[in-house]
C-alpha cells in the first residue's frame, strides 16, 4: 500500500506536470476573478470565500481523469487489480495520493490567493480549516467519478457532468464556513457539517468506488 | 398466485404491458383531460392570487412525479443490482428521460407562476435549488448510459451512480436548506387534512396527479418495451452479421 502511494505520488510530481497544473489553474482563475467583477477591494473582499472554494473545486476537478487514465492505458490498473490488495483499498489509496498531490498544494497556496482578493484578515484560520477539511471530500467524489469513467474514450466533459453535483453538498459548506470566518460570525455548525460529509465520503464511497471499477475491468 | 419476478422475463413483461397499455393510456388521457378541464374552467380564481393559481394542476403533479420517477430509478437500479433482471435495469432507463422532462415542466411553470407572483422568474430558493440540481443528476445519469457501449456494463455503472446520486441528491436537498431561506411556500397537499388546499382545488388536483401518475406509468411501460425490443434488434443483427 505504502510502495503504491509513493509511486502515486512520484509519477504526479515527475511525469507530465499534473502536480503543479491544478496550482497553476487554481491561480489562474484568482487573477481573472477581478477583470470580470472589477477591482473594487470590498466586492472582492466580499467573494473572496466563494471564489476561492470554486477555483479549489475546479483545479480538483482538472485533475480527476489522471486519477486511472494512466493506469488504465499502460495496463497496470489490471495488474494493481488482480495484486492482492483490495480493489478498495486500491481506490482509497488513489484518492489519498490525489489528495496529497492536489488537495493539500491547493490548502497551502490558498492564504497566498486570497491576500490578491483581499480577504479580511480573520478569514485566513476559517478558510485554511474549510479547505483543510473539504478537500479530502473533493477528491474521494471525483475518484468515484473517474473509475466510473475510466474505460471511456472521452470521459473528460462526462466526468465534470457527473462529479459537479456531486461536490454541491460539499461546496456550499465549505464556502459558508469560509463566508461566515471571513465576517466574523460563528462556523462551528457549518465546519461540523462539511466534517461529516468528508468522513461519511471517506468511509462510504471507496466501496462504490471499487465496485464500479470491478466493472469496469471486467 | 404468480410471483411479482415473473415479469422479469421480458417476453411476459411486454405481453403483459401490452394488454396494460391502451387501457392506462386511455385511463392517463380521461383524468388528465378531466383534472385539467376541471382545474382550468370550474374552479373560482384565488382571492390574492388570481387566476394564477391554476398553474398548480401542472406544478403539483409534475414536481411529484420529478422526484418520484428518481425513486423508481432507484428501486429498479437496486433490483438489478441484486437479482439482475435486465427488464429492471431498462425501465430504469426509460424512466429517466420522462423524470427529466418533469423536472423541467415543474421548474418552467414555476419560473411563470413565480414572476406574477414573486417579481422574478427565478430566486436561488432551497426548493428551487434543489430541483435544478435533481435535472443535472438526471443529465449525467442518462449521458453515462449514453457514453457507454456495453449494455451490462451501462446497467451496472448507472445503477451505482443513481445509488450514489440518491445519497448526495439527499444530501444537496438538505444542504441548500442550510445555505439559504425559502421563498417557496410549503406543501399544499398533506395527509393531515388541515392543512389541505381548499377543497374546490383539491379534488381537480387529485385527478391531475392521478394523470400524470398513470401517464408516466404508461410512457415508462412504453420505453421499457422499445428498449426491450431496440435491444433484440441489435442482436439479431450482431447474429446475422456472424451469418
């Protein structure tokens, strides 16, 4: 398991440039927030949560088919598959190098974009946590969403079809954690909220998930 | 007694949907006629709403069915997951594009109801919110049964998605409650009679759901069978093909 998440990990930062791709995006999106909305500080400052939720959610997303595509056209998805590792812990294993090499970048960086949207300063803790908490979610979902995929020739603009309303659970306590902490009102509710769907996902889905990979290897 | 699983076999389920389907068509059309009719004509205009309020007879009904057809989806999905009947597994695919197609009724006659009634066309409302979010889910589960080519393989990997989806459809439901106050007004039907709709609504609008219930029994009878049938099409082609 352990020699699997390395290997992840490794082939995400060397090869093809994966792992700063979603970085790249995620800043990307912060810079064109303001040509769109203008750059009045206190508009920005008001949107600032929600926009960075979003851009977290999107980088999440355009890294989703690299989760099995790889795998699955070299073949080694059918050798991981017939290893005697279970195909659950196989996909759980998956979600957490994808975590680990998208989720936790995006956390990181975050307090660097949200200074170029002007977030209020007691934001920071409450966004940071939100991200901290709600990341592992996005990409325990989108794994689900790429193994049910992965055989398809085209899956790209069929995944986000799938995975975006799956995430709005997931979104919209996220973002209001970080709206709340960033006005300076009270986002335990919120925070126990988003908590709960990131574990029930956590210790849910990797059995759909593996289910729908089973057949789609069969 | 026959048992409910006879129906599996899909040369019974279309012998026995054909005997079924002039008479629920013909029964779909005289209460939906009657319930509209009745609906539109015979009821008085309400005191602050107008004539408005006869948008409910087409509100009502469909928003049912939007959320009943994913129900159906799901129970069909789960039995074909566990007994693997492939008649299940179709209907679940014929129904989805009829609950679509609701969602869409029930989301356009609200938008007309609620700009007399609201000012606006649209409000991000939980209810309202909510049934957006059910018209994507049933978007991606008919484009996945679309993308894939194998049939079991669509029926297996579908019918997990509607599992999953249900879950966080669910989920979505109770989050948006969360995220924003409601404009909508609660249910007009309940089975605690007090807080019923008047009864000069209420009887014509029994009729209309009775319709739309009994036209979505027949449509999803309907696709069912051509499924069946699109189905045997193609493999007597891959058979002659084979020679």
């Amino acid at each position: 398991m352990k020699a699997l998440l390395l290997r992840d990990i490794r082939l995400a930062v060397r090869a093809g440039g994966g792992f700063g791709l979603g970085l790249a995006f995620f800043l990307i999106v912060v810079v064109l927030v303001p040509f769109g909305v203008g750059p009045d500080s206190g508009l920005l400052a008001r949107i600032a949560p929600g926009i960075l939720w979003l851009g977290a959610l999107l980088s999440c997303l355009l890294s989703l088919d690299r989760i099995f595509a790889l795998d699955w056209e070299d073949g080694s998805l059918d050798l991981l598959a017939t290893a005697p590792l279970p195909m659950e812990a196989l996909v759980s294993i998956k979600s957490l190098a994808h975590w680990l090499t998208t989720g936790v970048p995006l956390v990181l960086a975050s307090p660097l974009f949200a200074l170029l949207l002007s977030l209020p300063s007691q934001g920071y803790a409450p966004l940071l946590m939100s991200l901290a908490l709600g990341t592992p979610a996005l990409s325990v979902i989108g794994t689900f969403g790429a193994a049910l995929t992965v055989g398809l020739k085209r899956g790209g603009l069929l995944l986000s079809l799938l995975v975006l309303p799956l995430y709005v659970p997931t979104l919209i306590f996220g973002a209001e954690v970080a709206r709340r902490g960033a006005m300076g009102l009270d986002f335990t509710v919120p925070l126990a909220m988003l908590a709960g769907i990131t574990f029930g996902a956590i210790a849910l889905l990797p059995f759909a998930s593996a289910a729908v990979l089973r057949v789609n290897l069969r | 007694m026959a048992s409910f699983w006879e129906y599996a076999n899909p040369k019974k389920f279309i012998q026995t949907t054909d005997k079924l389907l002039p008479w629920l068509s013909v029964l779909a059309a005289l209460t939906l006629v009657v319930g509209l009719i009745w609906g539109f004509f015979f009821t008085p205009d309400d005191f602050r709403q107008g004539s408005t309020v006869k948008i409910i007879y087409l509100h009502v009904p469909s928003a049912l069915m939007a959320i009943n057809a994913w129900l159906m989806m799901l129970v069909a999905s789960l039995v074909w997951i566990v007994r693997r009947h492939h008649v299940s597994a179709l209907a679940a695919r014929a129904a989805a594009p009829v609950g679509a197609v609701m969602t869409v009724i029930a989301l356009a006659t609200g938008a007309i109801w609620g700009q007399p009634m609201w000012g606006t066309w649209w409000a991000w409302d939980p209810r309202l919110t909510s049934f957006l979010i059910l018209f994507l889910f049933y978007l991606g589960y008919m484009a996945l049964w679309a993308a894939i080519e194998n049939d079991d393989t669509a029926a297996d990997l579908t019918a997990v998605l509607c599992l999953v989806g249900s879950v966080f459809a669910l989920l979505s439901r109770y989050a948006v409650n969360f995220w924003n106050q409601g404009l909508h007004q609660g249910a007009s039907l309940s089975l605690d009679k007090e807080k019923n709709v008047a009864d000069v609504f209420y009887f014509p609008l029994l009729f209309c759901i009775a319709g739309f219930v009994l036209l979505f029994i027949a449509l999803v009878f309907l696709r069912t069978q051509t499924e069946i049938r699109a189905r045997r099409m193609r493999a007597l082609l891959a058979r002659e093909r084979l020679g």
